[in-house]
C-alpha cells in the first residue's frame, strides 16, 4: 500500500505543467527569422509573377524557394524538435494561435488586393513587410502567452 498519495490538485497540476511544456519551453526563433521569411515571401510572390513570361527564369527561382522552404523547414526541426500541436493549446495560447490565423488571412487578402490593383511588385512588398511584422506580433504574443501559462502553472 502506498503511503504517499499525491493530493489530487497537485497531481492535477503537474499533469498541467507536462502537458504545457511543450508550448511554454519551446524557444523564440532568432530575431533574422521574421524578416527572412518576409524576404523569401516577396522573392516567390515577384517570381510567381514573372512565371507566365519568364517561365526560364522564374521556374528555377520557385524551384530554389521552394528548396530553400525544406532545408529551412528541416533546420527549424532540428533546432527545436518536435513544433507543439495546435489542437489543445493551454487557454493563454488560444489568443495567439486565432490571431495568427486571421492575421494570416488579412494578410492574403491585402496582398492580393495590392496585386488587382497595383501589380506585382507592389503587392511583393507589401507581402514582405506584412509578413515580417505579423511574425514579429505573433512572436511577442505567443511570448506573452508562456510567460502567462507559467505564471499560471507555477
């Protein structure tokens, strides 16, 4: 017979802290992250534009984004393992994840906007500065949101 049972709050809040770990541990990406997504957003956006009428050069230029997109992709699991699932966040990271997703369709939708209306390279650099500032918000938010689970679960 067990002569130290755990009190059922406390075994609550461990169950809390090791299923908040993977969201409140994860590390911040490094301060280039954002403005070089930013960058490669544009770069694919001017190609994808150049693809009806440049097809030679504009083919190899999505093929050595795209390329670039996996190596990144493949460095960022290495760096910080396994990416936290999005179906059951804690509840101090509901926030962030919705307004990533609704800045991400706004910015889809300005940027397609500025291309019907202005063009290509317009809407290129609207796409790079949009998407360089939503991941800097989105950075501080879901940095706000770990420092709340913690202080919650500490």
């Amino acid at each position: 017979m067990e002569s130290d049972r755990l009190d059922p709050r406390e075994a609550r809040r461990i169950a809390e802290r090791a299923e908040a770990a993977p969201y409140v541990d994860y590390p911040p990406t490094p301060w280039w992250y954002a403005p070089v997504v930013g960058l490669w957003s544009a770069a694919l956006l001017l190609n994808l534009s150049l693809a009806g009428s440049h097809t030679a050069i504009a083919v190899p230029a999505i093929l050595i984004l795209v390329t670039l997109e996996g190596a990144a992709i493949g460095w960022y699991f290495r760096r910080y393992g396994a990416v936290p699932s999005m179906r059951r966040p804690p509840a101090e990271f509901r926030r962030a994840l919705a307004g990533y997703a609704v800045g991400c369709l706004v910015v889809v939708a300005l940027v397609a906007l500025a291309w019907h209306t202005t063009g290509p390279p317009v809407a290129a650099l609207l796409a790079g500065v949009l998407v360089t500032i939503g991941l800097l918000v989105y950075e501080r938010s879901y940095a706000a949101a770990a420092r709340r689970t913690r202080d919650r679960l500490a």
